[in-house]
C-alpha cells in the first residue's frame, strides 16, 4: 500500500534517517522500534502526508483507507461520544448533520427527495450505531458515556474515543502510535484480541512487548538513521538481531585480524627490492576489500540498580477498614488489605475500579477517611504517580527539582545520577514543564533513588518508558529486596515482576498468592464454572490456550490465508507460553528447593536454638516454603503435560 525509497528527514541539523526504503503491503503486521527519539512518530507522519521528506519518494496505492491514531491529543469538538465513534468520514459527518438538522426542524415531516434519509442508509449509518456502542463497551465505556459530549472527557477517554472511531470505520491500514498507553490491563486484553482478527493491515509503535509479540508478524527497527527489517515478533527480533551482531563482530574481527596480517608483510617487507612488490600487493589487497564495520550500539540507555533498603519488618503496610468514596460514589467501603515484606503485588482489575485510589491510601498521597492505615516496623513509602507532574513542580529546572530531596546529597553526585539517566550537559537546566513524557518518568526515578524506600508504590511505571528502559527497571525491581505494589498494563512486565495478583471491582478485593499466570489459570477455571464476563473472556482470551475457529465454507482465499495464519500464530503463541511457563516453575522450584535445604541445615545448627525465636522462626518459613513447593510442583505437572500437547499440535500442523 506504502512505498518509501531512498527517504531521508532531518530536523535542525540532525538526521533522523538516511536513505531509508520500505514497502507496506495491505496484510503486514508490523511493529516500528526504536529508541525515544530515533524518529518513530516522524516516520508515520511522512508516511500520512502531514510532514514532507527531505529527499526520496513515498508513494501510496490508489483507494487504499488508512486510519492512524496519534501518540497524543486527538481533536475533539461538539459532538457526543457516540457521534465521534461513528465519524468514519468528513462526508458521513456532513450527511449525518444535515440528516440531524433536518428532523430537529421538521420532526414531523420525511425528507421529500429522501435524499439524506438515502444517502445515510448507503453510508451505512443505521448500522454503524449498533457496531460502535459494542466497540464503545470493549474500550470499557458505559452506555451512560455514548451521548455524553466527547468535550467533557479526559484526554485518555478522548484517545479511547478516536480509537472506537478507527475501529468502526475499519481502514485497510491501521497505523497505531503507543495505542496501549490510555488503556488498563483488562481493556488492553480486550484490543488486543480485537486486533488479532481485524482483517486488515496494522503498522503499530508500541512499547509494550507482550502486545507486540502477539499480534506482529515483523519488525521494522530504527537505528542509527537506518531501518532494519526482521520477520517474526518481538522475540524473534532480538534472537535475529543478536544472531545478526555476532556473526557481524565475528565477521569484522577476522577482517581485522587479516588486514593487520597484510599491513604486517607491508611494514616488514616493503624496503626489501626482492619483497616490495609483494608488499605492494598486500597493500592493494587491503584497499580492495570492503570494509565490515563493528556494529553499533543502538545509543545510549539507561542502567541504574536500586540502592538496597533497610530491612522492614515482616509485615509492611495494613489497610484495616478502609471506607472512602469521592463525593455520593463510594470506592470502598471496610475493606482489608495487607502486604508483607518482600512481596511483589499487582493491582489488577477494570478502569475506574479503584486502582489508583487504593495506592494512594496505602502510599499516604490520599488520607483515609475511615479506617487505618498501618506501616509496619522500618517501613519508608516511596510513591512513583501514574501522573508524573503530580510529582514535580513545574517550573524548576530538572536538577533543582532533583536536588528537592531530605536525603543529604551533594549537586555533583545528582548530576552523576542524572546524567547515568540520561540528563546530561545542559539537560539538567531544562525546565521539567517542557520534557517529554519519557524523560518525566526518568526524572521520576532518578527522585526515587535519591530517596530509596523499602515500600515502593507505582502506578503505570513503563509509560512512556522505551523498551530499553523498561529493561533497565524490570532488572533494577528484580533486585529490589524492598517490597513493591504497582499498577500496570505491560503484561511483559507483570509478568517479570508480580508474585501476587490482587484483584480490584466493585469495591472487592480478590486476592491471588502466584504469580500473573496463576492468575488467569485460577480467573480461567472459575469462568467455566461461572460463565464469562466481557472482563473475564478478555483474561481468559489473553492466556491464547484456545486456537480460532476451523475455517467456514465460502471464504476467500485472502480471508483462508489470514484463518490460516492466526492459527499458525495461535499454536506458535501457545507453544512458547507453555515453554515459558514450565522454564519460569522449574526455576522457582530450584529456588524453593534452595530455600528448604538452606532451612533444614540451619534447624540442624545447634547454634539456631542458643537464640530465642529463631527455631520457631526457621519452622515457619519452611513450613511455607514446603507448601510453596507442594503447589508448585504441581502447577509444573500440569504445565510440562500441556507443553507437550502444544508440542505435539504443532508438529501436526506442521
């Protein structure tokens, strides 16, 4: 549909990209990566026509429809909810208000050409009404939501809107700038399966891996003003690229070491009348070759480690209790919940559920109206906001704002911590009003660290946050012996990080004691029993253990090879879940089983019972880790024998 040869943009002196060359057929399933920055968003507005390259050609193919979702800030103007969901065109909008002009007048009376009553019917208007109000409700808007107008929204729900809007009008390509960024986990399920059968092309910039290993079927990267294409997902890409960056090192190393064999004969021989042709020869040589370079580092990233915090005590945070509602809505009213040391929880559940509201009130941010909230012993919160401007004031340059800490610091060790975030030079006098939403969450970190708690609260940590970074944390939470409660819909990084899930709806907290898997295994087996809700079947849709539908009669060969394909890439995504899954059991078996012989050889010790408690101490925790075992062990039964299934599916079809 899309062809870029030789483009190249540069902004200010700076080249975004050189020479780059692409094609966009109408069944691609592309991510676009790259670091923040690299010219992701730029390279989608070339491609639209709203920007011009600086040289090159983008051509397009005729009748094509494309739809595009901006990163930010779609327009809004007068019209309601629903109105802005069915806007597919600007001439539907125009039949559609002379259509509305029309009955407000005449409420009685047909139109007597009936030509807008026609033209509506042929734009298929009376339908697009039904078709939007269930898109509407998968993007977890309410029915009282549809006549709203669109105008009194947030900026998220406006960006829900637009993409309902997308969705209906249903283009030949989707192009998709962090489509996940305004959505909760349970609503990002839902697109997500959505997307997987929409017929048809998506290009998408994503941050979120578990997304994109779903749903693309190749990457583009851009890197180092170039851009580079691998076939596969997000997964493939990185085996591809490192596969890729040895065989070049390896390639580049023994170029090297023969260059420096030839320039050595050269050196040693070429004074020599008997050798200096020869010499002259291995010079020639050395010229004639192409030369392999090393490869590029994809730029500068962040790498950091939290500094390890006091030790609290075992329990660190009780809500007792809690009742809080905002004006007549009540959130919560005399819910428990409690955290103990060491614990990775995530706060899962549907958008409006009270998610942020109770990490507020177990951070302090937001005060308890009725109830108790208690830290436990040692305990030091840290709150990192779903909103990062919550966290700053505005008009300080980001090293004041970062030297705003009760921590006793000196300026040249927070411009070094800066600086290994990526504020370097003069970056550190820009004033925080004007930085990206990327670099507020870096700035929001960088704060943390200055301060370190052992109770860590975050809402939706990987915003705006590149895959890089997202590593960099994952990693730095990994060794986090502090405990950590956050809110996210990156289901990579839940993935990674939880080893309790909570669940919150309707004012209910259901609790989960495993890790993200164990959760839609326990949300799958209850859905069975219960029947689905739209919630539910998005959870349970998520684990992908159920393959699309066999193939009807009649269907063309455009829409077999797409049936064909989902299945391929259903059995592929089972596979490697299952893969996964029984990889991360045996490791936490090694671990519990560490664990209990490091337990039984202490009981061992005499020494243990010169000390008081510690015997009954060292009882309890193995007495967890047995059970922990006991349960684990089991899930590896049940994982390694539905491993083998997939296994044995896969080499069928195939």
């Amino acid at each position: 549909m899309f062809t870029l040869s030789e483009v190249s943009k540069s902004y200010g002196g700076r080249a975004l990209f050189e020479d780059v060359t692409i094609q966009i057929n109408r069944d691609d399933r592309l991510g676009l990566v790259g670091p923040n920055g690299a010219g992701k968003s730029t390279l989608f507005k070339l491609i639209l026509g709203q920007e011009e390259c600086d040289h090159g050609i983008i051509t397009s193919m005729r009748g094509a429809t494309v739809g595009f979702l901006p990163q930010e800030s779609a327009p809004v103007g007068e019209e309601t909810v629903l109105e802005l969901a069915t806007a597919i065109s600007p001439e539907f909008v125009e039949v559609r208000r002379k259509l509305k002009e029309w009955d407000a007048a005449h409420p009685d009376d047909v139109d007597p050409h009936d030509n807008l009553h026609a033209r509506y019917d042929e734009m298929g208007g009376w339908q697009l009404d039904a078709k939007a109000k269930k898109i509407l409700a998968g993007l977890d808007f309410r029915e009282s939501d549809f006549h709203r107008p669109a105008r009194e929204l947030s900026g998220g729900w406006v960006m829900r809107a637009h993409l309902a809007r997308l969705l209906v009008q249903e283009p030949d390509l989707l192009m998709l700038d962090e489509p996940t960024n305004h959505l909760d986990l349970e609503t990002l399920l839902w697109f997500q399966e959505y997307l997987f059968a929409y017929p048809g092309g998506i290009v998408l910039i994503s941050h979120d891996r578990e997304f994109l290993n779903t749903l693309v079927t190749g990457i583009i990267e851009l890197r180092q003003q170039k851009l580079f294409s691998y076939t596969g997902n997000y997964d493939n890409f990185l085996e591809q690229r490192a596969a890729a960056e040895a065989q070049q090192l390896a390639a580049h190393k023994n170029q090297q070491r023969d260059i420096a064999r030839l320039q050595e004969f050269a050196d040693r021989f070429g004074a020599k009348a008997s050798k200096a042709s020869q010499a002259q020869s291995k010079l020639k040589q050395i010229e004639r070759m192409v030369k392999i370079e090393a490869p590029e580092s994809s730029g500068p990233v962040v790498g950091f480690s939290f500094p390890q915090p006091v030790r609290s005590g075992q329990r660190a945070l009780k809500l007792a209790g809690l009742h809080h509602a905002y004006g007549d809505n009540v959130v919560y009213r005399g819910v428990d919940f409690e955290v103990e040391r060491g614990q990775r929880v995530v706060l899962v559940g549907p958008n409006g559920a009270g998610k942020s509201t109770l990490l507020k009130l177990a951070s302090g941010t937001l005060p308890v109206q009725r109830g108790e909230r208690i830290l436990g012993h040692n305990v030091k919160e840290g709150y990192y906001a779903q909103y990062r401007s919550e966290m700053f004031q505005m008009n300080r340059t980001v090293l004041a704002e970062a030297l705003d800490t009760v921590a006793r610091v000196t300026e040249q060790s927070v411009r070094t911590l800066l600086g290994a975030f990526l504020f370097r030079g003069d970056d550190v006098f820009k004033k925080v009003s004007v930085l990206s939403g990327g670099e507020k969450s870096r700035l929001a970190l960088v704060k943390i660290l200055l301060d370190p708690p052992n109770l860590l609260l975050m809402d939706e940590p990987t915003t705006h946050l590149d895959m890089a970074s997202i590593d960099a944390l994952v990693g730095a939470l990994k060794n986090f012996t502090g405990t950590l409660i956050f809110i996210s819909h990156d289901v990579y990084f839940i993935r990674a990080l939880a080893n309790r899930v909570l669940h919150v709806n309707a004012g209910a907290l259901t609790n989960y004691p495993g890790d993200y898997q164990y959760y839609l295994d326990k949300t799958k087996a209850a859905s069975a029993r219960l029947g689905l809700t739209a919630g539910e079947k998005a959870v349970v849709s998520s684990s992908r253990t159920v393959a699309p539908e066999p193939r009807e009669p009649g269907l063309s060969r455009k829409e077999q090879k797409r049936l064909e394909a989902q299945q391929r890439q259903a059995r592929s995504a089972g596979e490697r879940d299952a893969r996964r899954r029984v990889a991360e059991l045996e490791k936490r078996i090694a671990d519990c089983e560490a664990k209990q012989s490091e337990y039984a050889q202490e009981l061992e010790n005499p020494a243990t019972y010169e000390k008081a408690g510690a015997a009954m101490h060292l009882n309890r925790e193995l007495s967890v880790v047995v059970d922990e075992l006991t349960r684990l062990q089991a899930e590896w039964e049940e994982a390694a024998t539905k491993l083998a299934a997939e296994e044995a599916a896969s080499k069928t079809a195939g």
